[in-house]
C-alpha cells in the first residue's frame, strides 16, 4: 500500500512566475492568493507572478510568497482529488506550509505568522550581517568540526543538514570564511557562497527567536491531525505547545532534513510530494531515498502527472 508525505520548499526555491499557472486555470488557488493581497494589504501575487526578482527574494517577501504559493498549490491538489497525505514536513519556512495542510491552524494565522517571521528573521540580519555558504562533499560531523575549529575567527554553525554530502554553514562573515577554508582544506569538494541577506539557522538569529517566541505564545496553534516531522528534532510534533517551541527555535538551530527524509522513509513513505515552487526538494530527494517516488507539483501540469500516477497506483 503507498504512503504518500507532502514536502514543502523553503527560502531558494522561490521564482519569477511562481504559482502564477495555478492561478490561471483553478479557482481555489486564485482565492488563496486573493485572501493572501487582503490579508497583507499589498499585492503579493503580482511579486510572485511578475517579480522583479530582486524584491522577490527579499526575506520579508520571499517567505510569504512561499507560504502562499505552496497553500495554493495544496488546494488545486485538493481540487483535483489527489490523494491526501498521511505525513507532512517543511523546510525550514516550508514547515509552516505543512503545518497548516496538518491542520494545526488557519490559511490567515499562518501567513500572519510567517510575515512576522520574515521582518524578526530581517531586523536580525541588518542588527548582525552574516554570511552563509554550501559545503559539497563533507559528512555532517566533518563540517562541524571545522565550525568548532573556525570559532575563534567568530561565529559559525552548520545550518542545514540536506544530505547528499551537502550542509550548509552560517555566521558571521569572518566565521563563514574561516570553516570554509577549514572545509576545503579537510576534503570538500566545492565551498559555494549563497547570495543571502541573513546568517539563517545560526545564533546570529537569537532576537528574532525571542521575538516569535512571544508571537507564537499568543498565537491560535492546535495539534497537527496528521503527523508532521519537525525541522528542529527530526521528530514528530503532535501538542501545539510543542509545535510553537519547535518554531521558535528552529529560527537559530539547524534544518535536519536528511534525518527528516530518513524518518519518512523508514516508516514506510514511499511516495513524496513537493508542493509549491521550485524541484530543490526533488533534486535532494534524489539522493536522500533514491528508492521512493517523487512529484513536484509547481504547476498544473505536475499536479496531473501526480494525480495520474496515484490513479493507477491506487
């Protein structure tokens, strides 16, 4: 029997145009967007369809948009009978988009919450500029070491897990700089800067985790319906208490996305969805669990392929 987990994109798979198909040819998706203009008070769909891109991969538009266009995506999915899943995660923003296909609050509650996110995540990168870079070919203990190593340069942490012998590090620039020479002089393959404003998933990101903190606190939250693998533990959230902590924290603490995709896995999820914008999901996928299917659906047309393909399964 096929279990089917839905995945959502975090910040990098955003793109001029995204969820734009979706809004054109279903009315559910239009009504997300629409709801998302109003709640904002600006037009978000025309950054997401039209950019330019250099306001669309600002922090504080690039995490709404992502939200909104992997909501949108959810509802054609539902529109379009697809089977629905029995697990959900998200990386890092994404996990809000699985939170709320879980259940665990509204369309509104969680664009709200995901804005708020995006102006503390921004107001602690412009408080303390940072830096991020890719480490190709390094296991995970390997690029921690070389952070401990680089510490006296200044502040640097792993950030994402993703797996595949890539994690990604993040800190100050001087911190950054320093594990990156570390790293390549122990093995890696290739050390590739990333064009962020922030030092995401680092200490550097502390105020704006205390700031969610008391957002979240007050926050309507409820437990998920379906089981969602939290990108702080790599475990499943179940209380809203524990949903709201795990958010919070995961601002400042690393995304364990292949511990997230090893958990799904194990348990016998052999089929994967991306919902939203982007395949980066997908391609990791490829190398996380070779073994199972994988379907992105960015665009009407991958929403058919997936709802074909569940048909003949089924």
């Amino acid at each position: 029997m096929t279990k089917i987990a839905y995945i959502f994109p975090g910040q990098g798979s955003q793109t001029v145009g995204m969820g734009q198909d979706f809004y054109t040819h279903s009315e559910a998706a239009r009504t997300v967007f629409d709801e998302a203009d109003e709640v904002i008070g600006s037009k978000l769909s025309s950054l997401c369809f039209y950019g330019p891109e250099e306001s669309l991969k600002l922090t504080i538009n690039t995490q709404p948009a992502l939200y909104v266009s992997s909501v949108a995506a959810l509802r054609v999915l539902q529109e379009a009978g697809a089977p629905l899943p029995e697990a959900v995660a998200g990386h890092s923003v994404g996990e809000y988009a699985a939170l709320f296909a879980a259940g665990a609050f509204t369309f509104e509650t969680g664009l709200h919450l995901v804005q708020r996110r995006a102006q503390e995540m921004h107001r602690a990168a412009s408080a303390a500029p940072g830096a991020m870079a890719a480490v190709l070919g390094l296991t995970g203990a390997q690029v921690l070491s070389a952070c401990a190593e680089a510490a006296e340069a200044g502040v640097v942490s792993a950030a994402n897990f993703n797996g595949g012998g890539q994690v990604v590090i993040s800190g100050s620039p001087e911190g950054v700089a320093r594990a990156s020479e570390i790293a390549k002089a122990n093995g890696a393959k290739r050390v590739i800067s990333l064009n962020v404003s922030g030092a995401f998933h680092s200490p550097l990101m502390s105020p704006a985790v205390e700031a969610m903190s008391y957002v979240l606190r007050d926050a309507i939250v409820q437990a998920a319906a379906i089981p969602v693998v939290a990108n702080l533990t790599a475990d499943y959230e179940t209380s809203a208490d524990e949903i709201k902590t795990n958010l919070a924290a995961q601002i400042d603490h690393p995304v364990r996305w292949e511990e997230t995709i090893s958990r799904l896995a194990a348990d016998g999820f052999d089929t994967f969805v991306e919902v939203g914008s982007g395949t980066v999901l997908t391609g990791l996928m490829k190398r996380l669990a070779p073994e199972v299917s994988v379907y992105s659906v960015g665009n009407m047309a991958g929403v058919q392929a997936f709802v074909e393909a569940a048909g003949k399964n089924s």
